[in-house]
C-alpha cells in the first residue's frame, strides 16, 4: 500500500494551509482599499481622517501577515530544496 508519512502530510497539510491564507489576505487588503475609497467621498473631514485610518492600519496588519505567510509557504513548499538552490520565482516576468 502506498501510504504517506505523518510527517510529510502534516508538511502537506502546513502548505496547504499557507497557501489557504493568499485568499483572505487579497479579500482584506480589498476591504481596505474601499475604505479608503469610502475616505475620499466623506464630506466631514474628520470622519474621513478616522475612515482613512482605519484603512492604513489595517493595510500594515495585512502587510506583517504577508511577510509572515511568504515565510511559511517557503518554509512548507513541496520543491523548497530545488528553489533554494536555484533561486525562488519571483511574481514578475
């Protein structure tokens, strides 16, 4: 029988749920872009300052979470061994 070890599913399973997180970190850094939409059209400034607020410190909590999920995706990617050799692929063509 072809069984996988623990430890290599619960490897599986850690970058699985890393690459679980890309979804809601998009979906939050869009519901912070709004607010900041949302900051533009307000009359009252001073409703517009806290909106706007709001967004900045919720675009520095999504960006603290990216880094700390760029680590984990690295750390569990199934071929970490051959990028760390070779160099990982970055976003950009």
């Amino acid at each position: 029988m072809n069984q996988i070890s623990p430890k290599a599913a619960d490897q599986k399973d850690a970058f699985r749920r890393a690459c679980g997180m890309e979804d809601p970190l998009r979906g939050i850094r869009n519901f912070a872009l709004a607010l900041d939409r949302v900051a533009q059209t307000l009359e009252d400034g001073n409703a517009a300052a806290i909106v706007q607020e709001l967004e900045l410190a919720i675009c520095a909590r999504v960006e603290e979470l990216e880094e700390i999920h760029g680590f984990f995706f690295q750390l569990h990617h199934p071929d970490r061994e051959r990028f760390e050799r070779e160099g990982w692929p970055t976003g950009q063509s």
